[in-house]
C-alpha cells in the first residue's frame, strides 16, 4: 500500500510540473484551473492513501476551485 501511495503521489507531482511548464499560452484563468487541479490530484492522493478516486475527484474539485479564483487588481 506504501508504494501505491507513494507512486500516486509522484505522478501526480509530476504532472503538476508538466502542466506549469506547458502554461506560457494560456490565460489567467487557465493557469488557475491547472494549478488548482495539480494541487487538487496531490491533495486527494495524500488525503485517500493514493486512491485514484481520490485523486482524480481532488484534481476535479481543485481545477473547479482554481477556475473561480479572480486574481485582484
């Protein structure tokens, strides 16, 4: 269970470095719908010891959260 765990969470490490680095064309909201996403998939991993449920439904309720976020001006 520990190597799952631990697998779930690299990958999803990984994938938030992906994503960041492919961002330079996208708007405001876009970076924060994948920001909110990443963090999302790693929180779900940590919080449901890697299940994939888990982080599949944090990446979504995260990407819903970072869509929201209005940056202030």
């Amino acid at each position: 269970m520990k190597l799952t765990k631990k697998l779930a969470i690299n990958t999803a490490a990984i994938a938030l470095v992906f994503t960041l680095t492919a961002c330079s064309g996208m708007s405001r909201q876009d970076k924060n719908t994948a920001v909110g996403a990443g963090a999302g998939a790693v929180l779900g991993a940590v919080l449901t010891g890697g299940s994939a449920v888990g982080t599949v439904g944090g990446a979504a309720v995260g990407g819903v959260i970072g869509n929201q976020v209005k940056p202030k001006h």
